[in-house]
C-alpha cells in the first residue's frame, strides 16, 4: 500500500498491465491543489510566487509542468527542490506541506522515478468533479457529515478523491471542514464547502439548525410556490415565519416598492375600506410611476448618462426604458434591443429631430469603450457572471479563461462609435470589419458563448443577434435567474445570490430550486416581468411581517420576517415630498419632477448622501448610514425646506389633523402616546411650530426612512 | 549618481541611520514627555496603489522595460536619493523612516485596502474594523470632535468600522479645496433652538418606539448614537473652529498646496491640534491607480501635490511642536508593478513597496529594508502588515493583543504582529 495507484486502482492502472505509471495531470498536479501550493495567494497567483508559478487549481496542468524543469531531479529525486521546499527541507515561505512519509511526498518521487514525465496527449482526464451529499442539514453545533468527492474521467470511469480534493468552507465560522471532508458545524447558520481539484470547483451546502423540527411547529399557509419552497426549508430548519402584515403595513410597504410613493389619503382610505391585496397589486403594476421605478433602476445599471452622454443621453435611455415598461415589452425583447442598438444616440441638436428614441449610447459609457468593456459588461448585467477578471487572467475561483473571456468580447469586435454628425452628436455602429485579439497568443478570437461553444464571424450578419438568441434560449441557466435574482432583491431585500451579479459555483443560492423555478416560470411567460412581480408580490412570504419572533430573530438568509431596508434615496426625498405637500426642485428639470424622474446622474446632495450613484462605476448602492446622513436630517436644507413651506391644514381639528398626518406619512393612527405628546405640546406652543415639530420627527423616524 | 550598493549601506546602518547624537538625544527627550494617548495620526492614504518605483524606491540600472522616465535627486539623508519630482520631501528625509521592504499578498484594491488599513486579511463572511475605528472604540472622542475623520469620504467598506458597528465609521469632511470650505449642516436651521430641537428629538424618539424592537441588527442603536454625536458635535464650538480652515493665513494655504491633498492636509493639522484622533487625507476614490500614462499623471499632478502637501504638513507640525505627538504615514495599498505595460502605467504589486512614517518618537533618517534589482521582491528585511498594525497601536497605547468577539462570536485580535523595534 505504499503508491497511490495502488491505494485507488483507477484508470491509469488498466492501461499498462505489467508497470503502472503515475500521471502528473491525475495523480501529481491535484497535490499542488490539495497542498495549497496552488492557491491565489501562493504559487498559484497571477504571478506566481518567488519565480515559480503554477496554475491556479491546476488549472492548465500543461503549464505547471512547464515551471518544474529547474525544481525537479530525476536521478536523485530526494534531491528535487521541489520536494526540499515543500517539505520544509530547505527554506520555505509556505512553510511545510507535507512530510517526507506521506503519500503526496511518495507519489511524486515514483513520479520522477519514472522519468517525469507528461502525461499522452491521449491520457484521460478528468471530465466532471461531484461531491455528495451536495446539501446536508445538520442539526446543533457538534455535528458531522463525511463528503465524498468524485471526478468522473474522459475514459468513463469513476474514482474516488475524497481524500485527494482540497476543501474550503465559505463560512469556517458556521461550519468548518478538515482536510479529509468531515464537515462539523459550529453555529446555526447555513454556507457552502468548496471542493477543487485539476480545475474543478463544486460545492456542498450544508445547514445548522439549532433543533430538528418541533412537534409543535405551526402550519403555515402557502399562497403559491414560491411559499410552499420558503416555507419547506423553514420548517426543516425549525424557524417559524413571522405572521401577516397587517393592511395598513402591507398598503404602505407593497406601494413604497411598486411606485416608489406613499398612497394618498383617498387611496389609503379606499383599500382600508375593501382590502384586496391581489388587485391592488395588479392595479399597482400599471401605473407610470412603477415603469420609472424601473426606468431609473436599469439606467443606474447601464450607468446611462455618464461621460459625454451626459443628461440628454441619460434621459434617451430612462425614457427608452421607461416606455419599454409601459409598453409590456418582455424582458428578452428589451435586452435584445439593447444589445443590438446601433445609429445616432440621439442626444444631440437639431439633425435629429424626430429621430426614435433608442438606447445606442449603451455602448458608449465612455469615450474608449471597447469589446472588452462591452463583454464585461453585457455579462455582469444580463449574465450575472463576472469574467472581467479573466480579461488579464484565468479567473481566480471559476472556470472562465482568458480564451473565454476574449471569445466573448469578440461578439462586440464590430461595435465602433462614430463621430458622425454635427453637434457634439456621436452614433454606435456596427462596423462591416473589426475583431478580437487574444492579448497573449495574438490570435483572432471566434465569438465564444459562456457555454464553452463558438461560433464564426460573417460579414452578413450581426453577430449579436447570434448573441441574444443564446442568451435569450430556455435552456440559458444565466439570462433568466440573474433578471429574477435582482427583481427578487428589490421586493425581498436580499438576493437568492449575493451579490445579486455574481452567480458562481463558488457563491451557491441559498434556494436554488426556487431560483429555478421562478426563472422557468419567467421563460414560460415569456419573460413577462409583471407576472414575475405579481408571484412575489402575492406570496405570503412577501407579506410577511417585520417583526420578528422569538424562532426567527436571528435569520438573515431565509426570509421568516420581512428584512428591514432603507429606503432608496429617491423614495426618501419623494415621500418626504409628498408628505409635506411640497415638492422638490432639481437643477436642470422642471418643476414636479419627482426624484424618481431624475433620469441622469446628479440630483443634488440629499440624493447622493443616502447612496445615488454617480455611474462611473457597476455597482451596488452602500446602504451603511452615516453620520452626515443623520446631520442633513437634522439641519440640512431638504426637510427644513418642506416644513417651512408646508401649508396644513390648520383649520381642522388637532385629531383630525393628526389622523391626516399619521395616515399620508407613516399609514397608520397615531397611537395614544403620541397624541397626547402633540397636544401637551399644543398647550406650549404655536399650532404651527408644534406640527412642523412633529413632521420634523416623523420625516426623521426609522418607521418613515425604513421599508418594513 | 548613487550606486545601489549606497542604497544596500544605507538600508543596512539600522536604527539611526545618519542621525547625529545630538538629535538622537533631543528625540528621546521629546519621546519621554510624550504620552501615548496624546498621539494622533495623519494618514496620506493614496488609494489605488502609490509606484514605489517612481517615487521612493527609483531603479536607473534596471531594464529598459521596467524604468520611468524620472530622475533622482539627492536628499537630505546621505546616501539617499528618490524622485526629481518630490524636491521638498527630498529636504526632509532626515526626518522620516522610509520602508522600503513592506510585503503582502492581496493584489485586489479591495482586500488589499482592507489589510492595509485594518492589518487583516480581508474575510468573506466578516468586515474588520479599520485602525480609525479601532481608535475610536478604544480611546473614545478627545474635546467633542469625533475621533475618526476621512478626508473626503471613505468609498466602500475599507475604511470603516465593520463588526465594531457603523458608529465608529469614520467623519466625512467632505472635499476640502472648494470655495468657503464648510462642514454640511453643522448649524441648526433658521428659527430652531436648542430647546426646540431637543423637544424634537424626544418627539422622534417617541415616534420611533413603534418599530424599535423589529431591528435584529444594531443599525438602529447607531442611528440613535448618531443623533447625540451630531447634537454634540454641532453644540461645540471648538468642533466647529477646528473645521474653518479659513482662519489660516493665506501663504500658509499655499505653501500647502490648492489641491485636495494640501488643503486636506492642513485641515488634518487643525483636527489633531484639536483633538481628533486619526484623520485620512485623501484625493478621493481610487486615484492613485495608474495603469495607463502614469508619468505625466505623476509628474503634472500627482507628485507635485503629494510633495507641497507632505513637506508643507510636516514643516507646519514641526514649527507647531506638534511632530512629536503626530504620527505621520505614507501609503497606498499596494506598490506597482516593475514591467511598464502597454499603455504605458503600472498595475497592482503587493509583494514589495514602499512606506513612509515621522513623528511620533519615529527615528528620522533611516531607510529599512530593501528591494530587489528590479524592485519587485523584497531583498532585505521584510516588513510585514501585521507588525506594521502593532507597532502604530503600540505608539497610541492600545493594547493590541486585545480579542475582539465579532458580531458571528469569532475572535479577532486587534493585531496579529509585533512591534517594529526600529520605529522608536
């Protein structure tokens, strides 16, 4: 039992009958992984290490033997530098990694015995990486479960490599693993295992719960699937969902996300009176102010109006998107028209008077966009993948390459900006001639899917409808998950991946059946986003209550109460708008646009202090508060404005008025405490000064800033 | 021009360098009197990485494709020479320790940021507080300013305080070089009083008792903190003169520079005379990232402002008697790397690159360490993050070993280095 190939007689074995031989992509690359030498912060990083690089995770098997001609001794294989340094023989940077006794140490010295060398170009490799079970629940801290690895092989057969793989636990806090794949949890919680080996990640999902399901436990009503998936891992990890908004709580919440505004004191008054939560939804979806919800949404992602766009080229593309709601254009439809934009952007003088709004400027975000920006960002946005890294690299943790990477940018090698017209104006164009270059090997890339599959250029077509029927194909994993992915965060809070663009098998869903099923759904309404919405929106798990109860204070990933969020800034100043009844005036629009209809960047500093981006950039909104948030609540001039403006209506009576307030701002009563602070106040002070207090503390409240 | 192997003697002479006994006195003298909770930090943060080889650590025998264009000058320490286009701060490298061997291995902006600024590796599942934060929490405000102030604002969660809470996230003084530089909404509006607005406060606090209890974070018992640092904040009037930069003298504003960095880094001198505790001076995002035409960047823009800024604080904390109790750094995240690329700049490099500190008991003259040929690997003395970390705590009496619980119960030590004996 001394060799490896005997400890697992697998694939090679069979081949030579009488004299087994090692193989450096099966048996001696994989122990650069499980050792560690491999990984991004050693050898295997974009430049290796002290001179000696490897490919991360042996990625490129080719390549790590490549960098051992200088480290390795044939003759004397004890003498290999190689050895000497990871066995701490010799000084190590990485400090020891395995000792001379071990089967990692003994597999390369047979190795070397005989005769180092590289692997057929017939030999078989490994195809496929599983482990099982790919999710476990654990219950209590203490527990255990073994993990399984096993690579599947070009030749069709199996072999174990539990103990040859290397494991990583995204949350060692939560769950941690041993180099040998016993996984132990130590809190409640849930996270994933990474397992890696010649290239190949996959991953195992393990959850704590803190006791296995109580006899007790209540049954919950499902509204639709989506519940009846929310409500199932709920009940297996012992967490009993919130209860049920109440009216008032879910007419504020579901009108805060749908339309960004408050519900007037008509419309308030009206669905209190006949609660019907489904047509009020439906009612919602169709109003305008929900398609400029999502109008500034997707034009902060496309970072719309940045550069020499400017604001007219941002408002080109809001209004674009905005009618694109308004018009009920699926979703395949509308990236389509995206992708394939081209001719003036539309944002210039004269010349183009009556020209149809388009969103061209797309791809114009700055002045030397090029198909790698495009492909960057066509895949971040649409894809939820991000293979910008392997625009210089072989992505760290995933399975892009620069091969792809390049493969994809060659969609967008014809796309050119044209200064064309007069005026300032500028025009995308897809060019008849242009390509893609492999920075290394300098050879022209075929436009490549992130399946793996390319295809040839042709000077007939364009190329990026090639492009946009793959994305848009039922059997894409990526363009519909990462659309139900973000549409999911704005209702519930959290993303079933986060961040929301950043699906990879190293970052798991936390519900990935549901993720699926809602994708599927999509596709099959033919990427009508409304029916999306109008799913979640419906589900009870959606209407769930904020409050927390004593099972579920500590969930932050499974949605058993509704997840507290600040509002967006544009919903602030808006409501705070609507509340006070008087509006906010922004530099460059005309009066009574709302924030929500600022459509380029900019907006002002309330804007831009509670997290409006400036679009330089894809990325999230920061939601941390700060300190001068607070201090512009107090003083600055947003709400000090509104209240000296502000005309109530002072000739109702202190309970009426009360109601009134109460209902247009925070929609409820104002409770007893409260109206008896009012009045005590009103026996002190003028009538004005004691309201303009009280709008001062409602505006600054955690119940008026916070979706809840 | 100086042979490297001047720079290697240099590197080699150890703890004073070409100090002579007489300064080595008086500096031990001044460092007797000095107590740790008196020292502030001024923090030059050059986020997005500063080219240790343009500037402090030049190489004019190397390849062809890995030097710049720039030239060396002679400086105030013998032996050592570093950009033509840092002439002031060539003046003063007597003062100073120059590191030119710091080492790590986070070659993103971020996580390479976040070690920097916190001595951690940054971890998927946990933010670490900032070294700002960590002052924050354990020596408190001084005089009702708050302790940790970011020049101009911090940009993603680096700089901030992680699982110690948003309350010790740094201040915002906004972008210094504007016209009547101001703090915002520091005044009560038009019409409101003290009384008026504490009556406010505890009609919110009332309003707020609702919901109150929904929270399972603590984000809204920092909201409440913020309010009473605000109130106090606004309520001092030391707080608000320590921000009028206006109260300086014209020439003075210009020897700093109008730039962010000068008119940042004379408003840091007025917040540590003051009483803040760590002030970062920065230009803003990630500036410093040159990986295109990072020469004329540097020599129109970058250096000149880097240099009038550092010469003209340190010149003004020294006529102040205020360089004994403030710690001075000069850092990126990262250096860059030997190889010019094609377009002309320099991308990330951690494995070597240069740092530099004064003040605060910091022995002027030396230069520790040193790079390869080339300057991409350390060749001489290795200066590792984490000692780095403990060292600069050491200085302000916290005590690093000290373990936090973060909010997931896992223990995280303040620092995980030990102290460099060589800066003082």
């Amino acid at each position: 039992m001394k060799l490896l190939y005997l400890l697992i007689p697998a694939v090679l074995a069979a081949q030579t009958q009488k004299q087994p031989t090692v193989s450096f992509i099966n048996d001696v690359s994989p122990i650069f992984t499980m050792s560690g030498c491999a990984g991004s912060n050693c050898h295997g990083s974009i430049r290796g290490q002290r001179g000696f690089k490897l490919s991360l995770f042996g990625y490129e098997p080719k390549q790590d033997y490549d960098a051992l001609p200088t480290r390795i001794n044939r003759q004397v294989p004890e003498k290999s530098l190689l050895l000497q340094k990871a066995t701490a023989q010799v000084p190590h940077g990485g400090g020891l990694r395995f000792t001379p006794d071990s089967l990692q140490y003994r597999t390369i010295v047979d190795w070397l015995k005989q005769g180092a060398p590289y692997d057929p170009p017939n030999a078989v490799r490994v195809v496929s990486l599983t482990v099982s079970p790919s999710e476990q629940l654990l219950i209590g801290a203490g527990q255990t479960v073994q993990l399984t690895a096993k690579a599947k092989y070009s030749d069709g057969t199996l072999r174990d490599l539990t103990k040859l793989v290397q494991y990583s636990s995204n949350d060692p806090d939560t769950v941690q693993v041993d180099s040998k794949g016993l996984a132990k949890a130590l809190q409640t919680g849930e996270t994933s295992i990474m397992v890696r080996t010649m290239g190949q990640a996959v991953s195992a999902r393990i959850l704590v719960a803190a006791s296995a399901t109580a006899k007790s436990y209540p049954r919950v009503p499902a509204n639709n699937f989506v519940d009846e998936q929310i409500f199932a891992k709920l009940r297996r990890l012992n967490i009993v969902p919130s209860s049920l908004t109440t009216d008032e709580q879910f007419l504020r919440r579901v009108y805060l996300d749908t339309v960004g505004l408050l519900p007037t004191e008509a419309e308030s008054r009206a669905f209190l009176t006949a609660p019907n939560r489904a047509k009020l939804i439906d009612h919602l979806l169709e109003r305008r102010e929900f398609a400029e919800l999502w109008a500034l949404k997707f034009a902060e992602l496309f970072r719309a109006g940045t550069r020499e766009a400017g604001a007219k080229g941002a408002k080109i593309v809001y209004d674009y998107i905005r009618d694109s709601f308004l018009q009920h254009k699926p979703y395949d439809r509308f990236v389509r028209e995206i992708i394939l934009s081209q001719g003036a952007h539309s944002f210039g003088n004269s010349s183009l008077e009556g020209v149809q709004k388009s969103p061209t400027s797309f791809y114009n975000i700055s002045f030397d966009s090029n198909a790698p920006d495009h492909a960057t960002n066509i895949s971040q946005l649409f894809l939820g993948v991000r293979i910008e890294c392997a625009k210089c690299h072989n992505h760290p943790w995933e399975k892009w390459t620069q091969d792809d990477f390049y493969g994809f940018a060659a969609f967008f090698g014809r796309v050119g900006i044209k200064e064309v017209y007069e005026n300032d104006e500028n025009a995308t164009q897809y060019m008849e001639e242009g390509f893609v270059e492999h920075p290394k090997t300098k050879k022209r890339m075929d436009p490549k899917f992130l399946d793996g599959s390319s295809i040839k250029d042709s000077q007939d077509a364009d190329i990026r409808e090639a492009l946009v029927d793959w994305m848009a194909s039922p059997k894409n994993a990526f363009f519909a998950k990462t659309v139900v992915n973000r549409v999911w965060k704005h209702f519930l809070g959290r993303g079933f991946v986060e961040e929301v663009d950043d699906f990879r098998v190293t970052n798991p869903p936390t519900h990935p059946a549901l993720l699926d099923a809602l994708a599927q759904d999509l596709i099959a309404h033919r990427y009508d986003l409304r029916h999306l919405m109008r799913t979640i929106l419906n589900s009870r798990t959606y209407q769930l209550s904020a409050e927390p109860n004593d099972s579920n204070r500590q969930d932050a990933l499974n949605y058993s109460h509704f997840r507290l969020r600040r509002l967006m800034a544009e919903v602030l100043v808006d409501t705070m708008s609507q509340t006070t009844g008087v509006p906010e005036r922004f530099a460059g629009y005309p009066p009574e646009t709302r924030a929500m209809q600022v459509s380029g960047g900019g907006g002002g500093y309330m804007l831009a202090s509670f997290g409006r981006l400036s679009r330089d950039i894809i990325c999230e909104r920061d939601s941390q508060p700060d300190m001068a948030q607070t201090m512009h609540l107090i003083s600055g001039s947003t709400i000090q404005k509104k209240l000296t403006a502000m005309k109530l209506p002072l000739d109702l009576a202190d309970d009426a008025l009360l109601d009134r307030i109460y209902l247009t701002s925070l929609v409820r009563r104002p409770s007893d405490d409260e109206r008896a602070a009012v009045k005590s106040a009103l026996a002190r002070s003028d009538r004005k000064s004691v309201y303009q207090d009280l709008l001062w503390a409602i505006l600054n409240s955690k119940e008026f800033m916070y979706q809840h | 021009m100086f042979s490297r192997r001047s720079f290697l003697r240099i590197g080699s002479i150890g703890a004073f360098g070409t100090l002579d006994w007489g300064q080595v006195l008086r500096l031990r003298a001044a460092e007797k009197q000095v107590q740790p909770k008196d020292i502030s930090i001024i923090h030059l943060w050059l986020a997005g990485g500063l080219s240790h080889l343009d500037t402090f650590d030049m190489k004019p025998g190397s390849d062809r494709k890995y030097r710049g264009p720039f030239s060396q000058v002679p400086t105030s320490l013998d032996g050592l020479q570093i950009s033509e286009h840092l002439p002031r701060t060539a003046k003063l490298m007597h003062r100073t320790t120059l590191i030119r061997s710091m080492t790590h291995k986070q070659s993103a902006h971020g996580t390479a940021q976040t070690l920097m600024l916190s001595g951690h590796d940054a971890l998927p599942t946990l933010l670490v507080p900032s070294i700002g934060s960590v002052l924050s929490k354990e020596l408190g405000a001084r005089n009702e300013l708050p302790p940790y102030v970011m020049i101009p604002q911090p940009r993603g969660n680096n700089a901030r305080a992680g699982f110690l809470g948003p309350k010790y996230n740094p201040f915002s003084a906004g972008e210094v070089n504007v016209a009547k530089y101001s703090v915002r909404d520091m005044e009560l509006p038009m019409g409101v009083d003290w009384a008026r607005m504490e009556g406010r406060h505890s009609l919110l606090n009332l309003v707020d008792a609702k919901i109150k209890h929904w929270d399972t974070t603590d984000t809204f018992e920092t909201l409440d903190s913020y309010y009473q640092s605000a109130f106090d904040l606004m309520k001092s009037p030391k707080a608000k003169q320590a921000f009028n930069i206006a109260e300086e003298p014209e020439k003075l504003r210009d020897d700093y520079g109008r730039t962010s960095m000068g008119q940042g880094c004379l408003l840091a001198r007025r917040l540590v005379e003051a009483g803040v505790r760590f002030v970062s001076v920065g230009k803003g995002d990630n500036a410093w990232d040159h990986h295109s035409t990072l020469f004329p960047a540097y020599s129109n823009e970058f250096m000149p402002e880097l240099d009038r800024a550092f010469a003209a604080l340190m010149t003004d904390l020294d006529q102040r008697g205020l360089l004994d109790t403030t710690l001075v750094i000069v850092t990126g995240e990262f250096g860059r790397t030997a190889e010019i690329n094609v377009n002309n700049g320099r991308d990330h490099w951690p494995n070597c690159f240069s740092l530099v500190l004064a003040g605060a008991g910091v022995p002027g003259g030396q230069v520790i360490g040193a790079s390869d040929a080339d300057g991409m690997y350390v060749k001489d003395r290795p200066v590792e993050v984490p000692d780095l970390m403990a060292t600069i705590f050491r200085k302000l009496g916290v005590d690093f070993t000290k373990e936090y619980k973060s909010n997931i119960g896992r223990p995280i030590t303040i620092a995980d280095g030990k102290p460099l004996s060589f800066l003082g």
